[in-house]
C-alpha cells in the first residue's frame, strides 16, 4: 500500500455538523493545491456530508474509513 | 415477356421492415452544469432556534465555496447587535422594544418553550454536550469565512439602530430592491 502524505490534519472528533465541514474547509485554503489533509472526526452524519463536499468543492475524497466510531477522510486539494 | 414481382404484402414482412429502419431514442445530451449558484438566507426571525438554523446553512455554504449572503431584517437586527448592548433605540418605544427583547447574539429566547430563558439555558447545555457550536461561535466562523451580512436600512431607522451598535464586519445597509435583484440574478433564497 502506497503511503499517503497528509499535509495537514484537522481532529473534528466530538463536533457536530457542521463544524467538522467547516473546519475543513477552513485547512484545506492552508494546503497547496495536490497536496492532501486528513480530517478525524465522530458525527455519523459527516460519512454523507463529506462526499457532498468534496462532489461541490471539487476537492477529491482519496480515502474514508471507519474506525471505532472515529471516521477518517482523506481529502485532496484541487 | 417479364414477369414482375409483386410487392410484398406480407403483414410480418411489412412489420419486420418497419422494425429495422426504428432506432432508439438517443438520451438528450448532457445538459452543461448550471452555473454556480449563489445563496441567499433573508434572516427574518431572531429566535434562538432559526438564528441557529441560519448560521449553520450559512457556515456551510460559505465552507462549500458557495458565495453566501444573509439579509438581516426585522427582529434579526437585534441578533447582530453587540453582546454588550443592553438598550438600543433612540424613541422612548424603540428603548421599550430593545428593553422587551435583549439584544445580541448570545441572548436569543426560544419560539417555544422558553420558559423565562430555562429553555435557551437547556438548548445551550445539550448543545455544549454534543459538541454543537453556539450561535456566536457559527457566527464568528461564518465572517471568518466571507458571509456577507446585509442589514435592512428599514428597520434599522424604525428600531432606531445605529451602524456603531452592530457588531463589526457588517455590511452596507441595504433594501428590498438588492435582495429582489439577488434573487433574480443568480441566488437560492431561503426565508427564515
């Protein structure tokens, strides 16, 4: 498995929508386009809201997995 | 002497013939992508639970790249007064009406259950416990973010609101005809 470099982590884990989109949104201007962050967060809801983010965003979903009821979002800059 | 073929009369014939020559309906082209959209929230209410609504779509859109304006108006001007402000109002009535309902972001009454502020009280310890922001702190990101908040010059001559005693970063006091303009040009609008 290719190793992935993430530029930039954003913990959301224990914030409800729509504060991990939001934070997210705010790490991801702080990152060079290509580059990717990784975002960690608890709200069941953000399994959706994220892929509607990255569909309107543009920002690629690599990755998402689930964890112990800790989801993880791998997020490309575009 | 020739002799002709006669032409085909068969039924079957004819309906195979016809067959052959039916294509399938091509699926329309794809339509190209409608342009991006704009969103527009006229903020109308200053309950606690729409100013919550408000600040969550605004956040929101703000953090989907959308460009996103709220129309503060009516008794949601009093939402974007500063915290610190306890009476607004230049008349005896605009004071009385300030007076009636606190102004500032951090004191919104519920629509129901209030309750003398029990309610808000409530709202404010399971939001903390679900790690819910508050309003000042959606509000706080949403500027952060770019959200333009517009007020509406009307109302804020007939509270008799000035620029100062609004909290910082907003923007120009506007009328109907902008919002209806908004609109109509490339804006969702959402009344709440």
């Amino acid at each position: 498995m290719a190793v992935i470099e993430v530029s930039q982590h954003v913990d959301a884990r224990g914030l409800s929508c729509p504060m991990p989109i939001v934070k997210t949104a705010q790490a991801i201007k702080t990152v060079a386009s290509g580059e990717l962050i990784e975002v960690l967060a608890t709200d069941a809801g953000s399994v959706k809201d994220f892929g509607a983010w990255s569909k309107t965003t543009g920002n690629e979903l690599v990755e998402q997995s689930v964890d112990g009821g800790v989801y993880r979002f791998v997020l490309r800059r575009k | 002497m020739t002799t002709e073929t006669p032409p085909i009369v068969d039924p079957i014939a004819e309906a195979i013939a016809i067959a052959d020559k039916w294509t399938e309906p091509q699926p329309a082209p794809e339509a190209e992508p409608a342009a991006a959209k704009d969103l527009l929230i006229i903020d109308y209410s200053g309950d606690l639970e729409k100013v919550w609504a408000t600040l969550i779509l605004a956040t929101t859109g703000a953090a989907m790249g959308v460009k996103t304006r709220v129309f503060v108006t009516f008794w949601d001007l009093q939402v974007f007064v500063k915290d610190s402000k306890r009476i607004t109002g230049e008349t005896w009535m605009q004071k009385a009406m300030s007076f009636m309902q606190r102004p500032g972001v951090s004191h919104r009454k519920l629509s129901k259950m209030n309750f003398m502020g029990m309610g808000p009280w409530m709202m404010g310890v399971l939001a903390k416990k679900y790690g819910v922001a508050s309003p000042k702190e959606l509000l706080e990101a949403a500027q952060a973010m770019g959200v333009e908040f517009m007020p509406c010059q009307m109302t804020m001559d007939m509270f008799g609101l000035k620029p100062e005693e609004m909290i910082e970063g907003m923007g120009e006091p506007v009328g109907a005809a902008t919002v209806i303009g908004l609109m109509t040009e490339n804006s969702v609008p959402l009344f709440i």
